[in-house]
C-alpha cells in the first residue's frame, strides 16, 4: 500500500462534500478523503479522459 499521501486543499461545493460523505459511509470507508481517493484511482486506471474532462455536465452554471 502507497503511504506517499500529501495533504491538498480542494474547494468543492457542499453537495459533493455530503455525497463523498455519503459514499464514505455506504461503503465503509474511513472518511470523504477515501472516498475521493478512491475515484481518483478509478479515473486514473479506467477513467476515460475524453468522457471525464470533455463531456459538459455543468450543474451550476
């Protein structure tokens, strides 16, 4: 296991926070760190990049 985690600062909208929460909790992991963790690791082994960065899905434009 990578122990090479670095402490970041993110701005994110209160409705992710609750959702990474949310997902933290469903899944039993150790906090929304985790959880968002866990999605960078997906996006960055199978994500595809053109679906994630190239497709609009501004809800709060």
């Amino acid at each position: 296991m990578n122990k090479n985690k670095v402490a970041v600062t993110f701005e994110i909208e209160a409705d992710q926070r609750d959702w990474l929460e949310q997902k933290a909790e469903a899944y039993n992991l150790s906090d929304a760190a985790k959880a968002l963790r866990v999605l960078l690791d997906f996006a960055m082994v199978d994500g595809d990049d053109k679906a994630i960065f190239e497709t609009i899905r501004c809800t709060r434009c």
